[in-house]
C-alpha cells in the first residue's frame, strides 16, 4: 500500500497489517513454527530443515524482522534468529481481539 493510502488508517490498523503481511506466506510460517519449537535458530539451519533455497529463507528473515517478530544476533559469519517475544505478544493480543469479535450470524440473509 503507497504511503498516502496508509494514511487513511489508524496506526493499530496499519500494524496489524503489517503483521498480517509478515506472517501472509507459508515459508514464514513455517520459519515461526520452527523457531518456536527449536527457540533459536541461524539461517543455515533452516535452509535445512525449508525446501528453499538460502537466498529466499534469508528474504523471509528479512522481512519477518523487519516487522519486528524476530531479532538476530550477528556472531559473524552467522546470525541467530529467535521470535522477539514483546512482538508476538503484541501480536497475539492484536489478533485475539480481532478473532474474539462477535459476527453476526444473520447479517447476509
């Protein structure tokens, strides 16, 4: 979305699109799933465990921590990936309020 369009927005809705975004592909879905279970993680690793190439994984790094929802650590030559826990926290509080929002079960009909 270009930045007059964003505008528009509150900045609650802007970051949980943002957040939306960063978790909106499977390959970083699965690099959450992994780091959550395995707790950190450095990029070689899992290009092992990912059917992708090393390049992509650390494009999805990239943008995952962009967002926020990871941080690395540099050892040189190597960077330790872990969820960032005040994000996911964030995140989860921000989309728990999303999906407890009562629907109308009527509304269309």
């Amino acid at each position: 979305m270009g930045v007059t369009k964003t505008q528009v927005f509150t900045d609650k809705q802007n970051r949980i699109a943002d957040l939306a975004k960063a978790l909106a592909h499977p390959a970083r879905v699965a690099i959450i799933q992994h780091l959550l279970k395995e707790k950190s993680c450095v990029c070689g690793d899992l290009v092992e465990v990912l059917p992708l190439a090393q390049a992509t994984v650390s494009q999805h790094l990239k943008e995952l921590k962009q967002v926020g929802i990871l941080h690395g650590e540099i050892n040189p030559p190597r960077v330790c990936y872990c969820i960032n826990e005040p994000v996911w926290q964030e995140a989860k509080v921000i989309f728990g309020e999303i999906f407890e929002s009562e629907v109308q079960v009527n509304c269309c009909k």
